[in-house]
C-alpha cells in the first residue's frame, strides 16, 4: 500500500485504490475508486472534490441501488443494515446474514 501523509493534491484525477491517505489535502480534484484494493483515509480535507466510482466499486454501488429500489423493504432494510456496518453500528458480517433469514 502507498502512502500519502501531509499531501496536499490540487487538480486532476487521483487513483485511491492501494493506497493509504493522512492528513492530506485534496482540492478541486476528482478522487477514483475502482475497488480493486483497500483504501484508507485520515483526517484528510477535502474542498471541491467530487468522486467517480469505477470497475468493482460501481457495480457494487449498482447492487445496493437495484437492491434499495426493487426490492421493497426487506431490500431497504439489507441495504440499511449495510451502511450501519460502514458506520460501526453493525455486528459485520453476522448482522447481514441474520437479517436475509425472513
């Protein structure tokens, strides 16, 4: 994993995947996450950024839409149960597993 610590990144498209980010700057950039490694970010800043998902994470994020939508609520709650878990409310995987049983 490459690390980044105190950059600062202004303009252009920075590549996230494989690579590790603290305390960096990123200003009127385009940050691209594609999925194919671990990223970890922080205490970074971020100030007219935007983010472009590509490759794994896009299908990925197309998942959890087709999910949220077609699904009614149980999909809802799937996905709900989901982001909990990137928030560290969840029980990881067990918390999903439980909730798919009807």
């Amino acid at each position: 994993m490459i690390l980044h610590r105190g950059n600062s990144f202004i303009g252009g498209e920075i590549e996230l995947d494989n690579a590790s980010f603290e305390e960096c700057r990123f200003e009127k950039c385009v940050l691209v996450f594609s999925g194919t490694a671990p990223v970890n970010m922080v205490a970074c800043s971020f100030q007219g950024t935007s983010w472009r998902f590509e490759g794994a994470a896009a299908t990925t994020l197309s998942f959890l839409r087709g999910m949220y939508t077609g699904m009614g609520e149980h999909g809802r709650q799937m996905v709900q149960l989901a982001l909990e878990d990137t928030q560290g409310q969840g029980v990881g995987a067990n918390k999903i597993a439980i909730a798919q049983t009807p």
